[in-house]
C-alpha cells in the first residue's frame, strides 16, 4: 500500500502544521495522536478511517474544519480516485 505524504510546514513550542497528501489508496499507517488536533480538508472528498471499533467513511468538505482529543487511534486511507490533501494543525501544551 502506499503511503500518504506528510510536510511539517511549522513546528514551535506551540503548534505542529504538517499538510498531508495522499494518492489515490494511499496511508497513514495505523497511529495514535498524542496531542489534540484540527484538520482543515483542501478538497471535497472522502477518507476512510480503520479504527479499533471498525471501519467508516466520512465525508469531508474543503475548508470545512473538524477537532479531534489527543488518544485517538487509526489508519486513515483514501478511497478516492484522485489525490486528497488536508492541513493537520497538532496543539501542543
């Protein structure tokens, strides 16, 4: 499977920005998140997110936010047949 591509844009004693992109079936890998986080799509599309409670898609609108608690765990996967894109915007202390 291929992985998705990660490019941290900025990382202080604050915040780490990193934009993900991900090719069409492109990964994550399984991971947890360590910190709280928001995600800003770049693009109209979907992800699919292999948790340990199963597997769902969601639906996700450029521009259109969404905040998630540190602890969260998954593999995240793009279903779609183009490449996806969001910002990853990690809150530190």
């Amino acid at each position: 499977m291929k992985e998705a591509i990660p490019t941290v844009q900025m990382d202080n004693e604050r915040v780490r920005v990193t934009e993900w992109r991900f090719a069409p079936g492109a990964s994550t890998g399984h991971h947890r998140h360590e910190l709280d986080y928001v995600v800003v799509p770049l693009h109209d599309g979907r992800l699919r997110l292999v948790e340990p409670a199963g597997t769902r898609e969601v639906t996700l609108k450029a521009g259109v936010s969404y905040a998630r608690s540190a602890g969260v765990e998954h593999e995240v996967i793009n279903p779609n047949d183009f490449e996806f894109a969001f910002v990853e915007i990690e809150l530190k202390g």
